[in-house]
C-alpha cells in the first residue's frame, strides 16, 4: 500500500467512526423496532408470556373491529379537516405578512411561537377555551344571544373540529415560515411586468404567486398528510379519544391496545395497515404531483 494509499485511508476511516455512532443509533432505536414491530404484528404477545405465530388472525380480527372502523374513519376525518384549512391559513399568513406592514417581524414572531410552544400547555389552553360552561368562546356565543351553545370537547359531534382547530392553530406558524421562504424566491421583476400590464392584485396572485408557490404547497400538503395520519399527542391530552370514541384515532387506538390492553400483536398490526395506508396516500400525492405542480 503506497503513502496515499494509507493516508485515503486513515481519511475514510476518520470519516465512518464519525458516522458510526448516529448508524448504531439508527439500528437499535429505529431499524430494528420496525423490523420487531412487523414481525409481531403476526403473533400473539402480551408482553410477559411466550410469543404465539398466529399467522393473519390479527388482521382477520381487525376486520371485525368496530373501534379500529371508527378510528381509521376519525383518522381520514381529521385529515381532511386539517390539511385544507392549515394550507390555507399558512399561505393566507405567510402572502401577508410577506407584504411591507408595520411590525410584520414581530407577527411573524407571534404566529410561529404556537408551534415552538409545549403541545400539553396548548391543549390545556385550548380545553380552557374551549370548556362548555366556563370558557370564553360559549361566554361569547350566550352574550350574542346563541342557544343551545355547543359542548366542544365534551360532545361527540364538536370534538373533533375542537381538535382539528387546535391543531390548525398549532401548525400554521411552521408552514407559514416554509411559505415566506418559497415567496422570497419569486422573482420581482414578474410583479413589475405584471403591474406594467395593469394586473390587479388577485390577478398577480393567482397567476404569479399560486404557481409559482406550488412546490412548496406540495411539499406542505405531503408533510401534513403524513403528520395528521399519525397524530396522537394531542387527542392524548385533549380529549382522551372521547367523548365516547368520537376523536379515537388510528395510533390512539394502537396505544390502547399495547399499553392499556397489553395486546403488543393486535397493535403491532394496525401498525402495519396504518403504515401502508400512509405510504399508498403518499404514493398518489407522488403521482398527481405531475399535474399540478410547476418547476420554473
């Protein structure tokens, strides 16, 4: 081996020891519970006596599973509720406060903390808001004259928007800075031209702005996705999964059934249908990226 030989070498290897400690991490904390995690999702265990092969029981009995129904439909419910609006929100914030107004730093400021902020103390904020006999917001709707005023996270038809509103609330700063980024990169010289030609505002929005945004609103719109179909944290703290069944999610029911009923296979298994639910909507997100969203 020459002189270079040995110092390429030596480089290499200075090189993988500082890789190889973020490499054991990933083996033992995310390669190997996926691959534990599939395996079980074919066994029965509850996480004391031996493991059991019972083959595609766990997946014949979710079949039959009202509750894992209920949470896949609460699930796709709380997708659809969240993803249109945060997007909307988000560029909504991130075209205003891209604009020359006053204090707009501190806006941007004010809008993105939600996000940096504890998810326990939003969702306490949040219950308090929105508490059926003490919070504000029914304060607010009796003063104006409403009756019948709704329970919020205390009635199975209103959980679920309190929840998608909170998370609405919550994530909006973070896209909104993702927006601002993709809006600094639109040439100037396009709205000089356009205003030269006497478009309006709406017309340099929608013929300017929402084209030329459409990667980053992909981009969004997959994160969210992927985001919304494992959401867990804040129905836990919020409402529990109730009232009822009402807000029970897919990866809350999971967590019901490993920890609470100790049934580590059944829970391993809906893993596994959430985890190819999530990669066949990513997957058509791909597909349709083709119509839609402009490179320029």
């Amino acid at each position: 081996m020459t002189i270079k030989q040995k110092k390429e070498l030596r480089s290499n290897l200075v090189g993988y020891s500082f890789l190889l400690p973020n490499f054991i991490g990933f083996l033992i904390f995310t390669f190997f519970p996926i691959i534990f995690s599939l395996l079980l999702g074919f066994t029965s265990w509850d996480g004391v006596n031996e493991i059991k092969f019972v083959g595609l029981n766990n997946f014949i009995h979710m079949a039959k599973d009202e509750t894992f129904r209920i949470s896949t439909f609460n699930t796709v419910y709380y997708t659809l509720g969240t993803v249109p609006l945060t997007l909307v929100c988000s560029l909504g914030l991130a075209v205003l406060l891209n604009s020359k107004i006053r204090g707009r730093n501190i806006f941007r400021t004010i809008f993105f903390f939600p996000y940096v902020a504890s998810l326990v103390a939003v969702a306490v904020v949040w219950n308090m808001i929105f508490h059926p006999t003490m919070g504000p917001i029914n304060s607010i709707l009796s003063k104006i004259g409403i009756e019948n005023l709704p329970g919020w996270t205390a009635s199975t038809k209103w959980a679920m928007p309190t929840v998608i509103l909170a998370s609405i609330w919550k994530g909006m700063g973070y896209y909104m800075i993702i927006y601002l980024a993709a809006l600094q990169g639109i040439p100037k010289y396009l709205y000089e031209v356009a205003e030269l030609d006497g478009a309006s505002k709406w017309k340099q929005f929608w013929h300017i702005t929402r084209p030329m945004l459409t990667p980053a609103t992909f981009f969004v719109s997959m994160m969210l996705t992927i985001s919304c179909f494992k959401v867990f944290d804040l129905i836990f703290v919020m409402t529990n999964g109730g009232p009822g069944r009402a807000t029970n999610v897919l990866v809350y029911h999971i967590y019901n059934q490993a920890f609470i009923h100790f049934k580590y296979g059944y829970s391993s298994a809906i893993a596994l249908v959430l985890f190819a639910i999530v990669l066949i909507v990513t997957l058509i997100q791909f597909r349709m990226e083709k119509k839609w969203v402009s490179y320029m």
